[in-house]
C-alpha cells in the first residue's frame, strides 16, 4: 500500500524520567500535538497504527537473558541503570512497548501493508547493547525490529542509517562482526558515548560493514548530506539491502542543548530524500524510521513533521525553523575525512 505508516501509543508519554531529564514525555506530547494541528495524521498519504508491547523472546533477538532479567528486577524496586538513565516501576514495561513499535515498524514495510514507516517511540534505544544500557535507553529498539524481520521475512541483508547526534554505540556493538547488517553512522565527536572513530570497521567476518562520519562541532547539514551522497549511497548501491532502517535522532539540530552540530529543518528533509531514492533503487522502498534524540522541543516537533511529510510525500504543507538558521556549506575537514574512509573501505568495497 502507497502509505506512511506512523506508530504511536499514548503511553509513550507515560515514560518519565524525572523532573529536568531532556529524554522528557513533551518529546511526544508536543510531537503529536504539532501534527494535529497542521492535519497531518489526517491526511489519506497517512495511516496512524498501534503496536502491542514485544515480549522477552523479541527482547533476546538482540539481548541476554542476564540484562533482560536485570531490567525487570531493578524496573520493581527503581535504581539507575547509569547515572543519566533512571529505571523506574513502569520503565520495563515501557522499554518493551517501544520495542513493540519498532517491531511493527518493520513488519508492516516488509509485509507490503505501508511503503514506509516513522515510529514516534519512547525510550530510545541506540547506546543499548547485548548486555548494557545507558545514555537514555534500556532496549536497542532498531536492533530487535532488524532481527525481527530477518526471523519473519526472510530478508538477508539490512542497512542501518543512524544519523543521532551520538554515536549509537549499542548498534554498532551488537552487529560489530555481522555483515548481514551494515551500519552507518553520522555523529559529532568529541561527545558522548566517545565511540565512532573512523577506524572501527567492524570485525571478524563483518569487517567493512561498519561505517562512521565523525563530526566536528559546528559541522553544518550540508556535511551529512555529502557524507550520504559519497559514501552511504554507493555502499547501498553496491551492497543492495533488503530493508533500510534509520536510527532518527534529531539532536544534531543548531539549537539543540545537548549538541553543537548545526544542522537545519532542511538538512532533515533533504537526507530523507536521499535515502528514499536509493531505497526506491536496491530495496523496493523499504525504509522504517524510529526515533532516538531530539530534544529542542520548539524544533522537534517540526523536524518530524518535515520528515514525515517528505516520507509520505505530501508537498502541499510549509513547515520551517523556528530560529534563524545558519548557512550550510560543506567544510573541507568532512571532504578529506570521506577521502580517508574510502581509502579505508576500498579493501571491502568496490565502488571505492
């Protein structure tokens, strides 16, 4: 079916991890009121689904038992998982609903029900590991949903877009020595969680399929969108997946707190085109987005609107910066770091 589909579930909102945490519930709240009010969950391109939690043998796809039993003990007690990432009584049973969303995410682009999906999910999942969590997230969300349609459908290859101002150390942990799964990540550095050097290729059999662009501060959209022009779209087109996934944290945004990369509402529309065509051409157009970061909330809320929009490809709806945005240009440090990493990946990679 030619739609959007756009997971959400009103408790989502119920995550809360405490008064001042960025990772907060209006995340969403203002997310969703934003969309009503510009009428975009109304409009025939879009379709709104509800997803039923995962359960513990969709968490141990991508988790041990160790660390699911973990989560589940500290969830009856409360405690903290690190010292930025509470866990409270609800935060198990939340965690596995996000990880629902992002399991239906998946499977209604793989079943041919949506053209594409936007999971508007809470907590995020991308710095959770085998058999760690932190940085906001307890369960790797895009990691379950991946092994969740490889196990249902089939499909033999995936690539993961993790465009989160912080590197999404989880992910890359869990598909380090898989190359079934090609990770791609655009990230500032230095910053939190300090991995996603260039030189972390992967290992073992999944050497090459391991990809960063580290990001220095004030590096502008226009660099990310280079990066998925140079080196993101001809690893697609040589690699070929079955299914695209995009780990979508908007904190990468000029006037996130958390950040100092300066991209604009446009770099988000114009790097979502990018993917879209190069989907359209290996992968019948298979692409399920799930929010990670994000956390200006005057922003947020029209950045994934403009994402939205751009997916389901509605053209009759204006959405722009609140702020004033900086120019974009490409700097020449990203120009001669994608230099270095095609050399690097020309061991792997023919298009290099």
């Amino acid at each position: 079916m030619n739609m959007t589909g756009i997971i959400f579930h009103e408790d989502f909102s119920k995550h809360d991890p405490g008064w001042g945490h960025p990772e907060c519930p209006d995340r969403l709240n203002l997310t969703m009121k934003f969309l009503r009010e510009k009428d975009i969950l109304g409009r025939p391109e879009i379709k709104l689904v509800y997803p039923d939690s995962a359960n513990e043998q969709d968490l141990a796809l991508a988790h041990t038992k160790k660390y699911i039993d973990s989560i589940k003990r500290i969830s009856k007690h409360r405690g903290m998982l690190t010292s930025d990432t509470p866990v409270k009584q609800e935060t198990y049973d939340l965690a596995k609903l996000s990880v629902g969303g992002a399991i239906l995410a998946g499977k209604i682009v793989s079943s041919g029900e949506m053209k594409n999906s936007f999971l508007l999910n809470r907590p995020p999942g991308h710095h959770a590991g085998r058999d760690y969590g932190g940085g906001f997230c307890y369960f790797n969300n895009i990691a379950i949903m991946v092994e969740s349609i490889r196990q249902e459908y089939g499909f033999k290859k995936f690539m993961i877009l993790d465009w989160d101002v912080h590197h999404g150390n989880g992910t890359q942990d869990i598909f380090y020595d898989d190359p079934s799964v090609l990770y791609f990540s655009t990230h500032q550095m230095p910053l939190f969680p300090g991995t996603g050097r260039i030189e972390e290729l992967g290992e073992k059999e999944g050497v090459g399929y391991n990809v960063n662009v580290p990001l220095s501060p004030g590096s502008t959209g226009a660099d990310c969108s280079y990066a998925i022009d140079k080196l993101f779209i001809p690893l697609a087109r040589e690699y070929r997946p079955d299914f695209i996934a995009i780990s979508a944290g908007q904190d990468a945004y000029f006037a996130d707190s958390l950040a100092d990369l300066n991209f604009i509402l446009e770099t988000y529309v114009k790097i979502t085109k990018q993917v879209m065509k190069v989907a359209e051409e290996v992968c019948n157009e298979r692409i399920a987005i799930v929010l990670e970061g994000g956390y200006n909330l005057e922003a947020l809320p029209r950045i994934i609107a403009a994402i939205i929009t751009t997916l389901a490809e509605i053209k009759d709806i204006e959405l722009s910066d609140p702020y004033l945005a900086p120019k974009q240009i490409v700097s020449s440090t990203v120009e001669k770091d994608i230099l270095k990493m095609k050399a690097l990946l020309a061991d792997y990679w023919k298009v290099f």
